[in-house]
C-alpha cells in the first residue's frame, strides 16, 4: 500500500458520497414528478437554464437578464409546490455531504478539506494508528495514574495542555517541533497519539510511524530502489511523529537521513514530534552531535519521568 492508493481509497470515498447524494436527488425528483402535477414542467425549466444561458451568450438572441428572472421563479414555485403537497421545501435540492467541494473534493484547482481528511484517515489507518486513535485521544488520557502530590503529576499535565494547545492551533502560525523523552509507559505513544488524531481532525497531512519503519523505507528507496518505499511522505506531511527514535539499527547512513530529515522539515516550517526512550547522554552516544543540538536548539522538550502506568493499569 502507497501513498497513491490511499489517496484513491480516499477520491472513491469522495465519489461515493457524490453518487449517493444524487441517487438520492434523482430518487426524489423522480417521486415529486409523479406525484405534484406541473412539478416536471418546472424542474425542466430550471434544468435547461444553463444551456439557455450558454447560447444566449453566444448568438445573442435571447437576453440573458431574462433567463435569469424566469430561473429566480421557476425554483420559487418548484418550493411552493413541493410544500403545498406536503414536502420539505428542500425535497429536491442536491444534498451534499460536503458544501465547500460539492463532495468534488476540490475547490477551484484547491484539494477540499474534506478529501485532506479523507487521504489522512486512509493514511491514519495504513499507518497502523487507527485503532490507537480511538483509545488515545486526549479525552481518554487519565491523570489518575499519576500521583497528584506527585512533581510529575504537574509535568504531565502541563506536557497535555501544551500538546493540546499545539494541536488546537495547528497551522495558525509558526508551526512547533517536540521531542518526548522518557522510559516506556508513562503516557509519551498516548499523547502523541492524540496529538497527531487532533491535528488530523483539522484536516492536515500527518504521519506517525516508528523509527525503525521510517528508516527502512529509506533503505529500501535508497538502496534496491524500491519506488514504492513512499519516502516523500517524510518530508511533504505537515506534522510527522517519529515514534520510538532510537529503536532502530543506528549507522551513518541512519544518523544522515535523520540529520537531513530534521533539517529540511525545519526549514520549510513543518512540525515534528519525536518520541524517545533515550536520555539525553544516550541520545549524543548514538547519533551526531549536529542532530542534538539541532533537537535541543529547536524543540521543546517534554521529559516524562515516574512510574510505568501501564503496570498500574494492570495491577
Ligand atoms: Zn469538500
């Protein structure tokens, strides 16, 4: 699975939506020909209006103002007449799912929101992140785990507020880059989750994948020259969440790739999260001394310390 199927998973979810929306439309004004006597006759005239119009520009016969008028009437009375026989007086107008696009999935040449979104949930659930989207969102991440007397009861909070705000903002301004440290379970894969589920809800490109993943599909790019290792995504989505940094075999080759990865998308603006259970010392062992001054000089750093909430859950 690439990138491109998932957008065409998505386009065909758009289309569907279209094609039921004009069953639909076809299906009612179907019943109210059959039903309201004269109801035809105007719809017929609303139908032809374009074509009218388009001739009338091009011989100059017919005025246009004219067409326009009989138009403004004819959807008028085709109104009455759906209410006088007991219809909505919406009956017979296309409902779309989406009024932007006119569920197209674009705006102009624009991609709508709405097939963003789409490409995104196809992306979200090929990523592996859609099962954990509806268990790790910030309404299920529970404070209770954490001791409230606790020093790191207040830094967890703070940790989901400011990701909360990150998300909430997302796109408004200069985008942010994080970097979440910590043992395992102690909430960093929840909150980044949440995160990334929120920043998708408002209809951005987001990608959340392990280390070891991302690093692999490089490989594969660079090395068998396997084109469908979708490496672009790395650098084109507008937040990417590096989960488990340091999980993976570290070389040169990895160090490069991250280095330049961390740059690039520094450069062009576009947010990254990154999860690790490095520490600090950890993390100049295993990569370049460039990587972490470019980590710390960059993002906000989000330490997690305390006690494993996953084994509290199950005790
Ligand atoms: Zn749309």
């Amino acid at each position: 699975m690439s990138r491109s199927d998932c957008i065409n998973r998505a386009k065909s979810t758009i289309e569907s939506r279209y094609n039921k929306s004009k069953f639909e439309f076809d299906q009612h004004t179907l019943e109210a020909s059959l039903k309201i006597s004269g109801f035809s006759e105007v719809d017929r005239l609303i139908q032809s209006t374009g074509s009218r119009i388009f001739y009338a520009a091009i011989s100059k016969g017919e005025s246009i103002e004219d067409i326009r008028r009989e138009y403004d009437v004819a959807v008028k009375r085709k109104k009455e007449l759906l209410v006088q026989n007991g219809f909505p007086a919406d009956y017979c107008d296309m409902k779309y799912y989406c009024d932007k696009c006119s569920d197209t999935g674009y705006v102009g040449i624009r991609i709508c929101s709405c097939l963003k979104k789409e490409i995104n949930y196809e992306l979200l659930k090929e990523s592996g992140l859609y099962h954990l989207s509806k268990y790790q969102s910030f309404d299920t991440f529970s404070l209770k785990y954490y001791l409230e007397d606790d020093d790191n009861y207040q830094t967890i909070k703070n940790h989901l507020e400011t990701l909360k705000a990150f998300a909430d903002g997302f796109g408004d301004d200069t985008n942010s880059n994080f970097l979440l440290m910590g043992p395992t379970g102690l909430g960093k894969t929840h909150l980044s989750t949440a995160a990334a589920v929120s920043v998708i809800d408002k209809g951005y490109y987001v990608i959340y994948e392990s280390a070891v993943n991302i690093f692999e599909n490089f490989q594969a790019w660079e090395f068998r020259k396997d084109k469908s290792a979708d490496v672009e995504k790395y650098s084109e989505c507008d937040l990417l969440v590096i989960d488990d940094l340091g999980s993976e075999m570290v070389t040169a080759f990895t160090v490069e790739k991250l280095y330049s990865l961390i740059n690039e998308r520094i450069n062009n603006n576009r947010s990254t999260m990154i999860n690790t259970n490095l520490t600090a010392d950890e993390l100049v062992q295993k990569y370049d001394k460039r990587i972490v001054s470019r980590l710390l000089g960059e993002y906000y750093i989000l330490p997690f310390r305390g006690t494993d909430v996953r084994m509290q859950k199950l005790g």
